[in-house]
C-alpha cells in the first residue's frame, strides 16, 4: 500500500468523524420523526410535529406547573413495605429496591406545594415510572398527606393522575386505598377547597374508580387513555366493537366525563386562572341560607 493509503485516508477519516452522543435525540412514538432533546424538553415532552404527548416523569411535572419551577416537596409518612409477604417471579422487596434505584423516588406518588399563577397550592403527581403508577398503602397515604396539606395551608389540591390500577402485591390492603383517597376528598369538601384533577396518559384500574373521577374539575391531557379495564376486556365482555376513540380523553369529554382538554403547555395558565377563579370567593361572602322559625 502506499502512503496515501496507509497514513493520509486515515488522517482524513478522523478529521471528518465526530462523536455523536447516543441521546441527542428522541424518536416520536406516534409520527417517528427524530426530535432534538433540547428541543423535547423546551415543548414539554410533546412533539413539535404531531402534538403526541410523551410520557413524563413526576418531578418533571412538578418543575412544570409551579411558577418559576420552584416548588417545596413534603416528607411522607412510611408505610410496611411488605405487609404480605408477597412473592411471584421475585420478592416484592426487591421490585420496591428495583424501582426506588430506578426512578429515585419513594413510590408511586410525590407531593409538593408552591405557587401557581402566584396563588398557593399544594400538587400530588403520580409517578408511573414507579411500578407503573401502581397505588399501595403507600400511595393512599401519600395522598391523604397531599389532603391535610391542602387543609392546613387553606389552599387547593390539584392532583396528576397515572396509574395502571391497584397494587397486587399489598392484595385487599391496595384495594382498601379506594375508599380511604375518598375521605381525603370529603375533607376538601368539607373545607369547602378545589380539588382539581389532571388525567394523563393512563390513568386506569383502581384510581380511575375512586380518587380520580372525584374532582370538582376534570382536566385531561390529549388523548389520554381514562377507563377502569381495558378496550380488549371490555370488547370481549360486550362481545361488539368499540367505537372510534373509546376511552381517550376526547371521547370522554364528548359524553361529559371530563369537563376539559388541555394541552401540557397550556396546562399552567389553565390552572392558575382555574385557581383565581375557585379561590377568589370564600366561604363568608356567600349569600347565607335562610334559616326556619321554629315551630
């Protein structure tokens, strides 16, 4: 070989080649089109050519909703981390190590407070990165926490919901989480507070039959899957097809299920003008009832 071969085509080569990272870019579940990473993260994991909202994290949401990112996250209280003792393909122990290392997050919903169009507010998200937003006694607790909160600070809950349903390793004590979220919500009643719920992509199982369709307003990102059992389930039950769009968040607001559908990057306007609104009158400006002489 000669030089040229030899010592100058490899020169080139190495001018020429430059190190591209392996995650500079993301593929587009629903259009496939490659989107710069910088970019995702400035569209808020939405894609700029479709409009498909990507999946994203709790602490994620949080930075998105509160004014300026800046928010304050509460201590929960802990739970047994294995009240059963429950074991299939491994132990539940593990799986709860597993996704703590994997998503550095205690379980499956996360609660902070802040401003939000400079109104206070305290905020739980589900984190369905964590065992697929599966709601155990943990999450019931997390909740209740996010409710007392809310009480306590005089201010309104605004919760984010995904969940693939109830958590089978906790058995009866998960399912017992439904009717325990719903005396968090009696409490915001009765403190007469907005309790605002953000269905997002999915949002099913036992959070979709207990604390998430309880909200006073029921806000929806598009497309959102919202159902308690599947299409698949339900269509062999039925034994019909389902119509176009069954259980995505369009198709509940055509049949009064979701009061609206917002895309994530108007989702913080949309609360806070939701928050000035609910929050603007109290409870001693409302006209009294009036009250019977007695007999």
């Amino acid at each position: 070989m000669s030089w040229l071969t030899e010592y100058v085509r490899p020169k080139i080569r190495g001018l020429l080649k430059r190190e591209v990272p392996d995650n500079l870019w993301t593929s587009c579940e629903a259009c496939s089109q490659m989107i710069l990473n910088r970019d995702l993260e400035k569209f808020h994991k939405v894609c700029p050519y479709c409009g498909h909202h990507m999946s994203a994290g709790a602490l994620e949401r949080l930075g998105w909703t509160f004014d300026n990112g800046e928010f304050t996250r509460i201590e929960l209280p802990k739970t047994p981390s294995d009240p059963l003792g429950f074991r299939d393909g491994k132990r539940y122990t593990d799986r709860l190590k597993e996704a703590r290392a994997k998503s550095h997050l205690d379980d499956a919903l996360v609660v902070a407070h802040g401003k939000i169009g400079g109104h206070d507010a305290v905020v739980a998200v589900m984190a369905f990165e964590f065992m697929a937003g599966s709601m155990g006694t943990a999450t019931g607790e997390a909740f209740l926490s996010a409710c007392r909160l809310a009480v306590l600070q005089k201010a309104p809950l605004i919760v984010f919901t995904a969940s693939g349903g109830a958590r089978m390793q906790e058995g009866m004590l998960s399912l017992m989480q439904m009717p325990r979220t719903t005396i968090g919500v009696e409490m915001l009643n009765d403190a007469k507070l907005p309790y605002i719920v953000v269905l997002t992509h999915p949002t099913t199982g036992g959070v979709s039959a207990s604390f998430a369709m309880l909200g006073d307003i029921h806000l929806a990102e598009p497309n959102a899957q919202i159902a308690f059992a599947g299409p698949r389930v339900i269509q062999d039950t039925v034994r019909e097809k389902l119509p176009e769009g069954f259980q995505r968040a369009e198709y509940l607001l055509d049949h009064g299920m979701v009061d609206r559908v917002v895309p994530r990057g108007e989702l913080t306007g949309e609360l806070a003008r939701l928050i000035g609104l609910l929050m603007s009158g109290t409870s001693a400006a409302l006209p009294a009832l009036p009250v019977a002489e007695p007999a």
